[in-house]
C-alpha cells in the first residue's frame, strides 16, 4: 500500500488524512484541541500537548486506513496564522503554543502600529489588512515588554508550522503562506524585510527561513519520525495558509477561479500572476514563482452560529437548527443578524426582533448575514464583477441549505467536492508532488478531485 498523509493545524482540530495514489482517502483522524485559557485573555497551546493531540490524530487516520509507517510516501500540513511560540538556545520551548485567538496583547502595540503606517509597508508585504492585538507582532512586542527575561532567553521564534517542519526535519524552515500574515515579510523576495526586523527590534537570525508552499522542507529525521510513529526519511513538503490549502484540495484554478470558506472565519482566496497588493486583502505566495494568492477574509462567520447553538440553544445540535432555519420563508418577516451578533449581550445582535421568533428566524438570519460578508470579499477580489462559480470549502459546505443561501444571495453557482477534508487533500497534493506521484499540484487537481453537487441561485 502506497499512501501519503496531509494534516490540518486547525484552531478546533487537529486533523490527519491518509490518501492513496488515486485521491482516495482512506483515513481519518480528528482530534479536539484543548488550549489553556487561562485569565480570560489567554490562547495558549501547551507543547506536549500539541505533539499529542497530532500523534493520536495521525494514529487514528493510520488505524482507519489498516496502514503502516512504512506505507507512508511523504506528509504535507495545512496551518493556522499567527501562532508562535519561543524557544532557548537548547531549543527547549520557553513559552506554550500562543495560538491567534489569544488576546493577551488587548492593544495593538505603537511600534507595530507605527511599521503598518509605513508608506511603503503594504507593497512590500502585501498585507493589506490593519495592525490587531491578535497579531502575533503584537503579542512578540507584549513579550518584549511584559517578559523581557523570557524574550532576553530567546533564540528561535518559530510559527506553529516552522516549529512542525524544525522537529520533524532539523530545518529552520517553514512555509511563506503563513508568514506573509506577519508583517515581517518582503514578499516578492520570499526573505525577511529588514526595516520590519528593525523596527520590531527582533534579529532576523532568530526566525525560519520561509519556502514557497509545495516545496521540500527535507526529510524526516529518527527523531522525528518518532515523534509521530512515522518512518524516517520521507519528505516534508511545506504547506501554506489552511484557507490557501484548502482550495487547492478543492480544485481551485480547475473548477473554479475562486474558493470561499465558511468556517470560524469567513473567508475567499484566489490565484494571480500579478503582484497587486491593496487595501482590506491580504496577497501570500502561490505554488510557482510567478503566482500568488489573493486572501479576503471577515470575522463574521461560523463562530457565530456556534455561538449562537452554545448561549441560546444548548439542546439542539447545529444540524437541528439548520434543519429548522430551512423551514422559515427566504422573504418573510424575520430579524436581522448584525455582523459579529456574538458580539452583543443576549440577542442585541439582531435587529426587527419579534416574540413570535424561534430559532429558525435567528439561525436564517446568521446564514444570511455570512452571506452578506461573503458577497462583501468577493467584491473585494473582483471589484469588477464576481465569478459565475464558486468553490465552496469550510464547515459551511457540509450543509446543502447554507450553500444554496449563499449561491443565491452571490447570484453564482457553489461547487461542493466530494472530499470532506479539502485543507488535508491540499496538504495531502504537495506531499504527493514531493513523494513523485505528480510533477505538480495542477496534474494531482485534476486526477484527484471530484465535483460532488452544483447549487445554482434559485
């Protein structure tokens, strides 16, 4: 048995997919991530934890498949943005995983604000989104001043995928996808931007040397493979952005120019050959040299009817409330869901409230509200007019009435694919292009993924 293993970072879970030579995947492992969260402000990831929670992710996808270490060709990762840790010379973690939900730094620090102000900040970075206390400068800049004794004993800052590449393989690489979100990035260079270095006060020496998504970290070491009960000296092909993985597992530039996703965040990515940076989206690097992606992305998402589900309805499950929002007339009288509604004490996220409203009227009105942000990102990537289709990947693409919700409010039709896992199908693409099955993701697109229903506006 030939097979090659593509894992999710996720924020909610870690994930671990075995696919073979055809694109079938033929394992699964999800593991809950259980942060620290202490204080009310705190996000943080402990590190004997994190190889936990992906070990028994990765053993519950192997046992699934009936597979063994040595069926394994080569792994790829898909990750989260934002997420750092530190470590001392003896490469010992000083800090847990600071995960991006964590608020610690309720401020976005002056130096940070002052690097983003810079006139020349957005086209060398291509970042076009503010400066925020979720940040990871801003949290880097919180150590400097808060734990001046931790960051004095720092040596290595890593991101939570340079930290998986720098155990798995010795190499103090990681991918460009998720660093570009940094800041610190010059992003046609694919190098580190020295006035940013500077102006942060970190020694560029300290961080992992970014590679363009797709490509080889090396291969996995004794120690490594040990870790995660893998076999030795299989590559590691470098991820990117969870968003950005995701369309590529679901057949971005094949079934569509862009791909949207409804998860904790809503959000839509596409690929360009031109270096076009602009405000409100955020340009990373594409698998070739000469392409890049285009990321658009808004708070207003999922999160807000999981929200939704925990404070107001605690004994229906998010399938049982979409099964009832269904029933509620696309035009009749309902409330109106503000952006961020999970943001409001009680329901003062909703406008138009009526007594005679139940959980359906609030739940359509979520649905509608995430499709309002989502037409709002594709505006952004096409100001000129949207695609006539859209590849849909996220939770919310598991539900056949959300998706014909947002086919009908964007006026385009949705694809839905029949992998379930696309940001692991992603990952799994770039571990099968290193492993030789492919000479590049666009030949592993099209010999993997398959469309699985259409939803046209009605």
């Amino acid at each position: 048995m030939e097979l090659v293993l593509g894992i999710d970072l996720g924020t909610t879970n870690f994930k671990a997919c075995v696919f073979d030579r055809d694109g079938a995947q033929r394992g699964l492992g999800r593991v809950a991530v259980q942060p620290e969260t202490g204080h009310g402000s705190l996000f943080e990831l402990p590190v004997d934890r994190f190889w936990k929670h992906l070990r028994q992710a990765i053993e519950q996808g192997m046992r699934q498949a009936g597979a063994a270490a040595r069926d394994v060709r080569a792994m790829g990762y898909s990750s989260q943005a934002s997420s750092f840790l530190l470590l001392d010379d003896r490469d010992r973690p000083l800090t847990p995983l600071v995960l991006w939900p964590d608020r610690r730094a309720s401020q976005t620090d002056p130096k940070v604000e002052a690097l983003w102000a810079r006139p020349d900040f957005l086209r060398v970075t291509g970042l076009g989104v503010g400066p925020v206390g979720t940040s990871a400068p801003s949290k880097i800049r919180w150590f400097q001043k808060r734990r001046p004794e931790v960051w004095a004993r720092a040596r290595r800052v890593m991101t939570i995928s340079d930290y998986l590449v720098y155990c798995l393989t010795g190499q103090p690489v990681g991918d460009g996808g998720t660093a570009v979100l940094l800041g610190l990035m010059d992003l046609r260079a694919l190098e580190w931007w020295p006035t940013a270095l500077e102006v942060l006060g970190i020694d560029g020496g300290k961080l992992s040397r970014p590679l363009r998504p797709g490509a080889s970290a090396g291969p996995i070491t004794d120690e490594g493979a040990g870790r995660l009960g893998l076999g030795a000296g299989i590559p590691l092909a470098v991820g990117s952005l969870d968003h950005h993985m995701a369309a590529i597992g679901a057949g971005l530039d094949r079934l569509s120019k862009v791909s949207e996703s409804t998860g904790t965040v809503t959000a839509c990515i596409r690929h360009t050959d031109r270096f076009a940076p602009r405000p409100n989206c955020t340009c990373g690097p594409g698998l070739r040299s000469d392409q890049y992606y285009e990321l658009a992305f808004d708070e207003n998402g999922a999160g807000v009817l999981d929200w939704y589900q925990r404070e107001h309805a605690p004994g229906l499950s998010i399938p049982e409330l979409l099964e009832i929002a269904e029933d509620v007339p696309a035009n009749g009288d309902r409330p109106v869901a503000l952006p961020l509604a999970d943001r409001y004490p009680g329901l003062e996220g909703f406008t138009s409230r009526s007594p005679s409203h139940h959980h359906g009227h609030y739940v359509r009105a979520i649905l509608d509200s995430t499709a309002g942000s989502l037409a709002a990102l594709i505006g952004c990537l096409y100001p000129r007019g949207g695609p006539g289709r859209i590849i849909a990947t996220g939770g919310g693409a598991r539900s056949d009435f959300w998706l014909q919700v947002h086919a009908d409010r964007l006026g385009a039709d949705i694809i839905t694919v029949q992998c379930e896992e696309p940001a692991c199908c992603g990952a799994a693409m770039v571990a099968a292009t290193a492993a030789g099955w492919f000479a590049d993701c666009s030949e592993a697109s099209a010999s993997w993924v398959r469309p699985r229903k259409v939803f046209s506006p009605r």
